[in-house]
C-alpha cells in the first residue's frame, strides 16, 4: 500500500479504487437510515484535518455501490472509510464538506432518509418529506486515492482489549516535532504477547496482553498517535475481533472491524524509527516503595494542582512514614493535602509534573498503587498494586521527577 495520493485522476474521469466501478460523478440516489448515515459521517470525520490548504481534505468522499454506501475522510497520513448498508438506486461519487455536512445529518429526525446528487448538489430528505438539507459538492475525482492495502503481515485481537491497550499508553506519546518517531505508539508482537509503548521523554507507559501475536517482526511498528484515537473508537464498539495489516515495507497499517453492520477501516503511515530502547530506561531496582489508594493520590494531586505553576504543574511530594504529604506554593496560592500510604524507608522529598501523575494514574485500574523510587532525581515507577481485571494484561508507568526549587545541587 502507499500513502492517498493528491495527483487528480484523468480528466473527465472518477478516481478509480481497486475492484470498484467507474462512477458518474455528478449523479448519485439512495436511501439509507439517518442513524446509518450520521454514523459513518462521524466516523469518517475523525480522519479529516482542521487546519488542511487542500479543500478536498475538509471533505468527506461519498460512494455509492452496488453494496451499499462507502464513507471516506482523510488527512493524507490518516484515512478512515465506513461501509453502510442502504438502498442504491443510482451509483455515483460526490464530495462534500465534512463538518457541515455530520453536523445537518446528526439532528436529522431518525428513520430513512433519501440522499440525491444532481447537478453538483447533495441533497438529503428527512422526516417523511418533512425537511431536506443540500450541500454543495466538489468534483469527486480530485479526492485523494485511496488504494487497497496489500498486507505481509496480519494479527486478530479483541476491539475491547485493543482499546484498553491503546488508552493505557498512547496518553505519554510525545506531541513535539522535534523527534517524530516519539509521536506514536511501538507496537511489538510475539507468540507470547502483544505490547504497546508510549514515550515523551518525561514518562513513559508499557503495557501488554498475554498471547499468540507473531506475526510481525519483535522490532514493532510505530503507530502515530492521531490514527491511535481513530483506531480506538473502532475498536470499542467493535463486534468482532480487530485485524490489525502491515502492508510491505512497514510503512503503512490498515486496522478493520464490523461495528454491527458496519465496516470501519482506519490506515495510516507508519513512523519512521528507531524507536529508543525503553529498557534501558526502566528502572531494575528502586528500594523506596510508597503503597496508596489510587482515588486517594487522584484527589491530592488535583486539588493541590491548582496552585501550581502553570508551565511545569510541579507538585511536591513529602514522603514520610506511613503518609504521603502532596503539596504546591506558587504566587497563586499554595496548599497541601495529607493522605495515608504504607511507606517505611528515609524521609524524601520530590517534585513530579501533576499532569502526566493524573494521566498515569487514571490508566490504571486497580484500587491501589505502588511508587517505586530510588532518589528525588532519578526515575519513579508506578504499577498497580494486585492483578489487574484481565489477567493476562500487565501495565507499567514511569515518570522523571521534577527537581524542587530548595533541592540541594
């Protein structure tokens, strides 16, 4: 597979896509459920840029088949199409804006609506005749081919178990540019388990599920994270297993699904490596272990947080026996908020960014947590404490530490 192409198809004539008919352009009837239409227009626009030059990118591509009706929006990077069920009574392309038409479709009365394009206009009936909305359209052979993905490599996972595995860790992808491989998740596969990586430099989440997945090779593939959340929404809903397909190369994945009686496929570039050597960095021995209630640490950080600084979120932690003291001071305003922790090792003192603590600790899922810890200036991991609800699955989490502004050094 390569990546959808912005080169138009010849003049006169629709853009073709592998085993599909020629298409008129400017014509297209159907009929199909409003709740159908509104929800493949939902998905879609997932992929579409807000900020594009290119005014096709803003659309979404309507396709009617002899099958049904096809819904596609992409960003060049991130594509996601949508097979509906309907009624085709006339085979045909269009383009139409793609906020503006989901946002119509979805206050749409429910039930079936008639959806035409004559005279490069979209027209949709609702409520029994009782409104109809019209979009105007753009030529359909200047969107963006998307070719069909011819893949070397393929595994199967569970939609619920995939879209746990992405919200434990896509949370601490990097969102810079200046090191782009940092901006997606490593996928790794094996015959023992599937594992998903997620670094910013400043934290860090691993997370797996036991299982065959060997398939692709143990150096992984980097997913970007924009095409993650797409991915995500896929795979919650899902009815059956997800396929996830590395096309040649290890530059492009497809990610399929049913939703019902709908189809969803996500692709997407692949980002280029080397990814770094997480291992490396995750601490092999850290003799501090400081035991809480998650919920408990949740509301210390959230409340002290307000008066942190606004550009490092610092909150500092006082880690004495059997308490746990979380606090800020800060020309806003300071606080401190106490809780009980099962900790019996040397008075320490440290700072953490309150953010990524409150990102960590809502991807874990256990009532209690264990921080891990060697010095107010060296890595922290935090796992949960007992096993998880699947108990094939495993997570861990790790955070550099803020240096505090009376710390020694």
């Amino acid at each position: 597979m390569t990546a959808p192409s912005t080169t138009p198809a010849t003049a006169g004539k629709p853009a073709e896509t592998s085993g599909s008919l020629a298409y008129e352009s400017d014509r297209m009837e159907l009929t199909i459920q409003q709740a159908d239409l509104a929800f493949g227009a939902g998905k879609a626009l997932a992929s579409v840029s807000t900020k594009s030059p290119l005014p096709l990118l803003s659309c979404l591509l309507l396709e009617a088949e002899s099958g049904g009706l096809r819904i596609t929006g992409t960003d060049l990077d991130v594509t996601t199409s949508v097979a509906l069920p309907c009624s085709v009574k006339r085979q045909g392309r269009a383009a139409v804006s793609a906020r503006h038409f989901h946002e119509v479709v979805r206050k749409m009365s429910k039930g079936e609506v008639a959806l035409t394009v004559v005279d490069g206009q979209c027209e949709v009936r609702y409520g029994d005749g009782k409104g109809w909305s019209r979009f105007p359209t753009q030529d359909p052979a200047d969107f963006p081919r998307v070719p069909e993905l011819k893949a070397d490599a393929a595994i199967a996972i569970e939609g619920d178990a995939l879209a746990r595995l992405i919200a434990r860790s896509a949370y601490a992808a990097s969102s810079e540019e200046t090191r782009p491989q940092l901006n997606g998740v490593l996928l790794q596969c094996s015959d023992q388990q599937i594992t998903l990586v997620a670094t910013d430099g400043h934290r860090l989440a691993r997370t797996s599920r036991k299982g065959s997945y060997e398939a692709f090779k143990n150096d992984g593939v980097i997913i970007p994270n924009r095409a993650l959340q797409a991915i995500s929404r896929a795979a919650e809903d899902a009815t059956s297993p997800v396929s996830i397909e590395v096309a040649g190369g290890r530059n492009q994945a497809g990610v399929t699904t049913q939703i019902g009686a709908y189809r969803v496929q996500v692709l997407t570039r692949l980002l280029e490596g080397p990814y770094p050597n997480y291992e490396q960095v995750i601490p092999k021995n850290n003799p501090r272990e400081v035991k809480c209630a998650r919920a408990d640490l949740m509301e210390a950080v959230d409340i002290v947080a307000s008066h942190a600084d606004n550009v490092t979120r610092q909150v500092r932690f006082a880690l004495r026996r059997n308490r746990l003291g979380v606090s800020s001071a800060t020309e806003l305003g300071s606080g401190e908020h106490s809780l009980a922790a099962e900790y019996t090792g040397d008075d320490m003192d440290i700072g953490y960014n309150a953010g990524y603590l409150l990102d960590l600790l809502r991807a874990l899922p256990t009532e209690s947590v264990v921080l891990k810890l060697n010095s107010a200036l060296s890595a922290g991991v935090v796992e949960p404490v007992g096993p998880l609800p699947q108990a094939e699955e495993e997570i861990l989490c790790l955070i550099m530490p803020l240096r505090l502004p009376d710390a020694a050094g």
